[in-house]
C-alpha cells in the first residue's frame, strides 16, 4: 500500500503547529538566582608556630630479663604481656641441686664454726700455736661465704621482675636449659609510664628555627598527634636534645616524655610529634577544604564586593588543626568561599551567606534544593 507524499507532508505540518501551539500555553521555567554559598569573614589571628614529624615510642625503660643461676626452667608464673610488679616472681628454675648445695654449705659452715670456737680455748691457753687458730678462722669466714652464696643461688632459682612495667613474650620455655651465659635471656620488661618518643629533625626543619637547631628554651611545648589524627591529651616535655648535627643523615635527634597513666600508648608506635616554637601574628586561618592547588599555584574563591566569585592567589604556611594557615593574600574583611567550589567560575554572581545560616539550601526566587542547577547554569555562562 503507497501512502500519497502530498497527504503525509500536510499531517506533519499539522503536527508541527500543534506542538507550537502547544508550547505557547506551557508555564515558563522559572529564574534562578545566584547560587549560595558559604563564606568566612577574615580576621586576623595569632597561632602557635609548630614543627610536626614522624617519632616512634619507646618504653622509658627497657629492661632484660636475665637467668643468674643455670638449670632446667619448670615453671613460667606470669602471663606474657601483661603489667607486672617490682619482684613479681616471673620463672622458676629447678630448685632441688641448689637446695641440695646449701645443705652441704651449711653443715661445712658449722663444722668450720664449731671447729673455730674449739681452737680459741686453746688458743687462749696458749696450747695451740697462734697460726692453728688463725688457719681455723679463716677456714670459717670461707665456709660462712660459700653459705651465703648458697642461699643466694636457691633465691635467684625464683626469677624475679627487676622493674615495674609491661611484660614481653617469654623467649625459653619450660622444660629448656638455662645458663648464665649469653643465653641467660628470659623476657623484657617495657616500662610505659612514663612513655618515650623519639624523633629527628632533618634539614629543612632545623632551617626555619633560629641557629638551625633546637635548644630547650625554644621550645615552648611538645604534643603527640596519634595516628587516628587526635592529639593525645597528656602534654609532653623534651628530655634529651642532641648536641650535635649527624654528618650522615644531617638530622638533630630528639627525645620527648609523655605521661601515659592508662597504657594507651604502647612501644614501638609510629605517631607524629609536634614541636610548639611560638607563635605567629597576624595570619589568617582557611579550612583545608577551601584551599586550591592548581597549575597557577595556590588560591582561594572569594566573594567580591559585589558578590561575585573573585580567585585570590595565596601563600600557605603550615596546617593547624583542619586549617591552612595563610601567611599572605587575604586581608581583613575578605570573604572566602568554603563550599560549592566546584561549580565556581570567576565572575559568577553568588548568594554569600555565613556558615550555619538559615534557609541556605535554597537559592533566591527558585526552591528549596535548586541551588546545584542553579551553580551549574551559572558555571556554564
């Protein structure tokens, strides 16, 4: 079947008009104003200059675990890792040769007595030469030593904690030898409270305080940023300062004390230590968020007197909490932008308003919700 060409042009033009028609009577889309945005009024500050770089803890002591008498352990009587006491007995080495030596000590000692107390009367009467009773007096003082050396072995065959502090892992077993030797190691001790951090300030660091070096009167306060971000809450104190620059890796090393009463700390943590240094005046704080690193370099969005978008190029110095803090750029009263920047275009009319204002969702005769359309036409102009 032909459709006539003369029949099907004449009912797509009717369906062309109709549609005209059909737009005329349609609503207009309704204008939208500048999109919102939210802006900081700047002041000037003053913050503490600080350096911040990577330290790991360490326990204040680190104390070996040592066997002074040999022999097979039997016993191991704490738990591995947890905090044990001065004198906590930790190991027990078998006691039965060392009970067996001091019962021969001491019969040798009070033979060696008996045998001095018998020669003094004979001394005295002068029926013994004076040397008899010298050799037997010396015979005694020997005898009484290897007594109390005796005793001293069955004590030591109880191992004990020399220090306060965390316990390592235990590094023989029962039923192994032990000696006195270089094999005498049993555990460690970690004493945590206080905790030690330790920590290098390389070149770059050392240049920006005066003399190129730390000395104790510069620093003002030590904190420790944990690796969740959190500063932890007790304060520090540096407790060793270096004297020298090592010629090999050009660093000053350093040593901070923290109180850490609750044991949140633990050795061998890596966390970043922040040196207190002073302060600074006169600078300006932006969240990190709002700060742009681009090709040109470092800039901000400002909201102009007429509300407009206006970059601004800025120096950034170091960060302070989630802040950059602004070292040059920005003046009193500038407003910068801290959100939408994304739909930011130099000279596009905004809606400036400060943080945590009412009815900021909503762009000016438009909907509550139609500020990112809104951001998007005017990033498209």
């Amino acid at each position: 079947m032909h459709t006539n060409k003369p029949t099907l042009i004449a009912a797509l033009v009717g369906s062309l008009l109709l549609a005209a028609c059909s737009d005329k009577n349609a609503p207009a889309a309704p204008q939208m104003g500048p999109m919102p945005v939210t802006v900081l009024d700047m002041q000037p500050q003053t913050v503490p200059t600080s350096i911040e770089v990577m330290a790991q803890t360490e326990g204040a002591r680190e104390t070996e675990v040592r066997a002074r008498v040999g022999g097979i352990l039997v016993k191991r009587l704490y738990q591995e890792g947890d905090v044990v006491k001065s004198g906590q007995p930790l190991f027990q080495i078998d006691r039965a040769p060392y009970e067996i030596a001091l019962a021969e000590a001491k019969a040798r000692a009070e033979q060696t007595a008996r045998e001095k107390q018998r020669l003094k009367g004979l001394a005295d009467a002068k029926a013994i030469s004076q040397k008899d009773y010298d050799d037997a007096t010396s015979a005694d003082a020997m005898a009484q030593a290897a007594l109390r050396q005796a005793e001293l072995n069955l004590s030591w065959t109880t191992v004990t904690a020399p220090v306060g502090g965390t316990s390592g892992r235990a590094v023989r077993s029962e039923g192994n030898l032990v000696s006195t030797g270089s094999d005498s190691l049993l555990t460690s001790i970690y004493q945590t409270n206080p905790m030690w951090v330790s920590f290098s300030l390389g070149e770059s660091d050392l240049a920006k305080l005066p003399g190129g070096r730390v000395t104790e009167n510069l620093v003002s306060g030590v904190e420790l940023v944990m690796a969740n971000g959190q500063v932890y809450e007790q304060k520090g104190k540096l407790n060793f300062v270096a004297s020298n620059i090592d010629t090999t890796l050009g660093t000053q090393a350093l040593r901070a004390e923290f109180a850490n009463p609750d044991g949140q700390l633990l050795p061998g943590q890596f966390v970043r230590i922040r040196l207190l240094t002073g302060q600074r005046d006169g600078i300006f704080l932006v969240p990190q968020a709002a700060v742009l690193q681009t090709e040109q370099g470092t800039l901000v969005m400002t909201a102009d007197g007429e509300s407009k978008v206006a970059p601004r190029p800025v120096k950034t110095g170091e960060w302070h909490g989630k802040d950059w803090v602004i070292l040059g750029g920005l003046q009193a009263g500038d407003k910068v932008i801290v959100d939408n920047l994304m739909k930011l275009r130099p000279g596009v009319p905004v809606a400036p308003h400060p943080p945590g204002a009412p009815g900021a969702g909503a762009a000016p005769g438009g909907k509550p919700g139609a500020a990112p359309a809104a951001g998007n036409a005017a990033a498209q102009k």
